[in-house]
C-alpha cells in the first residue's frame, strides 16, 4: 500500500514539476525602474506657498491657510494669464475678500503653465481648501535653487507667530 501511495506521490510531483518548466515566460519578473520624485513645499512672508514636483519641475502655487484666514471670505480672485513668464516676486494677481483686498506674488520664476479656472466661479475654494482645491497657477520652474531661499515649515509657522 505505501509503495502505490509513494507512487502516485512521484507522479503527481512530476507532473508539477512539468507544468513548472512549461511556463517559465510567465514566471519571468522584469526589474522595473526605481523613479524617485521629490515633492518640495516652501512659503514666503507674504504668505504663498509653492508645491515643487521635481520630476516635472511645475510649481504649484496657493495661498496659505493662515493668509485665507486673514482675509476673510473671498468674493474675486484674479490671476495671471498661462504662457506668462514671470520672475521671483513679481505680482502674478490679486484676492479681494470682504475684509480686504491683496496682491499675490510669484514664489518662484518661471512660466505659468495652468491657471486654475475653477476659482473664476467659485473663490470661496480659496477659503475651503486654500492649499488643495484652491491652488492659483502651475509654473514650470527655471530655476529650482530659488526654493532655497523661500521658508521651510517649521520657519514659516515662526514668521506666523511673529506677526501676532
């Protein structure tokens, strides 16, 4: 009884063993490249951020959260037009509120690329999602070492502070 147990045991696990050489193609695994991208966000003092892609090299720009909470409810945004080539600190639009009225800077040089147009009719994203939904202009970057001279977090959150 062991004997025919033993035997049908071997010929199970050569057929097994047959289907596995069949079909080495599907068992082949193909390395797949190692892409590492960077995602870089640095503020100004006058309370943009910028979101930097590295792989891309697009900048996103929104205002921050502490800045929408400053001006209270936005009514109007006004932002610049794509294929504008703009430089580092130069005004790119403007965010008027109930409360107040102020210009929006460009963090970064470049060209803007895409503007967000959903913000033509509804502003208030500004309020809701200032650093999400409520992003104002992509930019393609012509020079990342600008960033170094924008804030971190952690610096961003003392200029905060500061300004209390």
């Amino acid at each position: 009884m062991f004997a025919a147990v033993r035997h049908a045991s071997r010929s199970g696990a050569f057929a097994l063993r047959a289907a596995h050489r069949a079909t080495p193609a599907a068992r082949v695994l193909r390395p797949t490249p190692f892409v590492r991208t960077l995602i870089t966000k640095k503020y100004t003092e006058d309370h943009e951020a910028v979101v930097y892609d590295d792989q891309t090299q697009l900048g996103t720009v929104t205002i921050t959260d502490y800045a929408q909470s400053s001006l209270g409810d936005v009514v109007y945004v006004e932002l610049p037009q794509p294929g504008t080539e703009i430089a580092q600190g130069d005004q790119i639009g403007a965010v008027e509120s109930v409360k107040a009225a102020s210009d929006i800077f460009a963090p970064i040089s470049g060209t803007v690329e895409e503007i967000n147009e959903t913000l033509n009719d509804q502003p208030a994203l500004l309020n809701k999602s200032p650093e999400e939904k409520g992003w104002l202009c992509k930019i393609k970057v012509s020079d990342p070492s600008e960033l170094d001279k924008l804030m971190t977090e952690e610096e961003y959150k003392k200029h905060c502070e500061s300004d209390h």
